[in-house]
C-alpha cells in the first residue's frame, strides 16, 4: 500500500490535484519550477521515512461564520493527494450513501435535494451539528476507525506525521469538554484537524461514518443525511425524533463531541429547514438573508479591486459565477437580476 502512495505516477498525478486552479499562485507556481526534481526528492523523504510536513499559514475568514483556515504548504498538499488517492477508495466503500461532503457525485446540491425529497415525504424535522467540529475531533478516536481499515504501518506512520503537524493548530478554537470517565490529564489529548487540508476533510467523514450507520441501522432513521457535521433526521412523530435526539447525544458522547442542544429542535418541516445556506420548505427554497447581504459586501469589494487593478477581470469573474453556481439552485433569480442590475460586473 505504501509504495502506491510514493510511485511517481501518484506523486505526478497528486500534484496536478494540488495545483488545480492554482497555477497562477506563488505557491505552486514555485513547485512547478524543477517540478520532476521536486517530486523526486519528495518520493524520496517519503521511501526513506524522512519526510516532515512544514508550517502552516493561517488567516481568518468570517463567511458564512469566522473560521480559522491552516494552509499547509504546497508540498505538503501533494503528500496529502498522494495519501488520499490510495486510501480513500478503501474508505468510500464504507461510507454511508447519504453522507454528501467532499464525496464523487454528492455535494452540496444533492445534499439539498435529498432534503428536500424528506421534508416533502414526512411533517417533522431534526437539525443537528456539532459544537467545533473540527477543533473538536479526537485523534485517538480517529486512528481507531482508520487502522483497522490500513494496515500498512508506514502508512500509518504518514497519517501520525500529518496528524501531528496540526496538533495545537486549533487549541485555541477548542474550550475543552470532559466527558464521563475523563481526568484532568485528557485535557492534553491530541485533537484538532486543521480547516483547509484535504485529509481533514476525507477524514472528518471517517471519525463522523459510524454515527451514520448507528442512526440509520441502530435507530432505524432511514430519512438522514449528513453534509460534514451539519445532520437531519425526518419523522412523522415529534416524540421518535425527541428520543433519538437523545441517542445521538449519547453516541456522540463516545467519540467525544457535543451538539448545538439549542438549536437542535424538532420543527414541522412546512416551516422551513436551515441548510447550508438556504431555509428548504416542501415546496421551494430561499437563501439565507445573511448569504445574500455577504456576498452584496463581496461583490462591492471586489469590483473596487477590479477598478483599481488590484485583481484581473478572470478573478472578479470566478467569484460571481461560483456564487451563482450555488445559488441559484434556490428561488433566487430575482435577487440575482436585482444584484447585478445595481452592481453590474461587465
């Protein structure tokens, strides 16, 4: 299994996944220069055990909410595809078929769609999502659900050097929770995957897969779905949903994380269910205002970029377009045409 992370043809190939649309970056524009050299060497840390992943940058961004982001360095982003590109078919097997993120033909237009098939078919909603989910995620608990699925311990070794380059990077997103059974000295446990890494992303669908397959096998919540650690159950009983409410609290528990109990409250599902981005009714779907008024700032801003040279026309471009692209599988044509009518971009 190792040797297929490091044979040239993955390392070529995880590069070009790392550099997709950032050619034109520093970045990878930096790598590319004496690229077969670079990837040499690379295979090389890698084949002899000497590889250490580098420094992350951080930055902030504040959209939908503030969210701390850890760049890792390019190099370290092809390491992370290269990993990925082997292990991930191992693991998409398993996963559950309605767990939509960062997944080959789901995402989040068929996350809503799936939504919106349940809210028509049953007249109660249970939204869940986890407190700091990220910040949150235990290590221990996630070498438990990968090893047994890996058994190539160089492989093993990668993940525990991916795994603690992020450790701390997130301790201050973290306000600790202890659980039953726990001493002070479980204060100390590694946890936290960093924002940004693909592998925190392949990886969050590992540690969260068995709580898929508990709501749905052990529960018997066959109406569920999860995009990242946002999760909805449908019923037409108010009471099952308040009881496996509790189960999942409990579950949850095990592997070390909380829920938002505030806003996880059974609603009909006539009034509209908060998903990422939109309220979804039975029958149509509206933006969240707060989507809206965020991009409104965006486009402001980066029309004044534009004017001032400060980004090419392209970039302007690739922000609207990709906001479009997602928007617009709500009811928002006429807010698009109000949009740009009063912010026009050509």
């Amino acid at each position: 299994m190792f040797s297929d992370v490091i044979t040239w043809e993955n390392l070529w190939t995880a590069y070009h996944k790392a550099a997709r649309g950032k050619r034109g970056k520093t970045a990878a524009a930096a790598f590319e220069h004496r690229i077969a050299d670079r990837l040499l060497t690379l295979q090389s840390e890698l084949a002899n055990g000497c590889y250490q992943p580098g420094d992350y940058r951080h930055f902030a961004i504040h959209e939908p909410k503030r969210r701390k982001i850890s760049a890792a360095p390019f190099r370290d982003r092809v390491v992370h595809h290269a990993l990925c590109n082997v292990i991930e078919p191992l693991f998409e097997a398993r996963f559950h078929p309605h767990s939509y993120a960062n997944r080959v033909g789901k995402g989040t237009h068929r996350a809503l769609d799936q939504l919106q098939i349940y809210a028509r078919q049953y007249r109660y909603a249970l939204r869940l999502d986890i407190v700091r989910h990220f910040p949150s995620l235990d290590h221990a608990v996630l070498k438990q659900e990968l090893y047994p699925v890996i058994p190539d311990e160089r492989v093993r070794r990668l993940i525990d050097r991916i795994l603690q380059s992020g450790v701390g990077v997130l301790d201050d997103e973290y306000k600790m929770v202890y659980f039953p059974g726990d001493t002070l000295l479980d204060a100390l446990r590694p946890r936290g995957l960093p924002i940004g890494n693909l592998t925190s992303q392949f990886w969050s669908n590992c540690y969260l897969n068995p709580l898929d397959w508990f709501v749905t096998r052990e529960l018997g919540g066959s109406a569920y779905l999860r995009y990242v650690d946002d999760m909805a159950l449908f019923s037409n009983s108010k009471r099952q949903l308040a009881g496996w409410r509790e189960r999942i609290i409990h579950f949850l528990a095990g592997l070390r994380l909380t829920i938002h109990i505030e806003s996880a409250q059974v609603n009909p599902t006539p009034n509209g269910i908060p998903w990422l981005g939109f309220v979804v009714y039975p029958s149509h779907r509206k933006l969240k205002r707060r989507n809206a008024t965020q991009f409104q700032r965006r486009l402001k801003r980066n029309i004044s970029l534009y004017q001032r040279g400060a980004i090419t026309f392209a970039e302007l471009d690739a922000s609207v377009q990709g906001w479009i692209n997602h928007v617009r599988y709500g009811d928002t044509w006429g807010l698009r045409k109000w949009l740009f009518e009063r912010y026009p971009v050509a």
